[in-house]
C-alpha cells in the first residue's frame, strides 16, 4: 500500500460576486493557473501579510518597552555618574 503523499486539504466555500468571479478566472487564466490554485496562493500571502505585520507591531512594542526600561535604568545611574566627576 503506498503512503498518501499529497497534504490533506479540505474544502472551504465561499460566495462572492459574480464580477469578482469574472476577474479571478481572468487572472487564474492569465498566470495558467485554476481558479482555486490562484485563490489559495492569494489566501496564503494575504495571511502573510498579516501574520508580518503582527510580528512587526509585537516587535515595535517590544523595544519600546525596552527603551522605556533603560531610560528608568539611566535615571537611577545618573547621580553615579557624576560622582566620578570629583
């Protein structure tokens, strides 16, 4: 018995109009593309996109928090500082 080697998929429907039908099956055609092969491809970067910029903002928050903890770490070194001024 061969194991199955393709990934699972499953099925997911959707509704959309019918002019934006009209144009997925013109651009799938265009690439050589099926319909589902482009719309899965468009669903794939589209989810990257967002995954990217959720990375990013967490990223953001991250080193402003971090900048917030060394400005409080300078403020309780400041006087030290100036004690080897003497």
């Amino acid at each position: 018995m061969q194991p199955n080697l393709q990934p699972q998929k499953v099925r997911l429907t959707v509704q959309i109009s019918p002019e934006l039908k009209s144009k997925l099956s013109q651009l799938s055609a265009f690439q050589g593309k099926k319909v589902s092969a482009f719309v899965r491809e468009s669903i794939e970067e589209k989810i990257e996109q967002i995954d990217k910029k959720i990375f990013e903002e967490k990223m953001m928050c991250a080193y402003q928090e971090l900048a917030l903890e060394n400005l409080k770490i300078s403020e309780d070194f400041k006087y030290a500082d100036s004690e080897n001024l003497l």
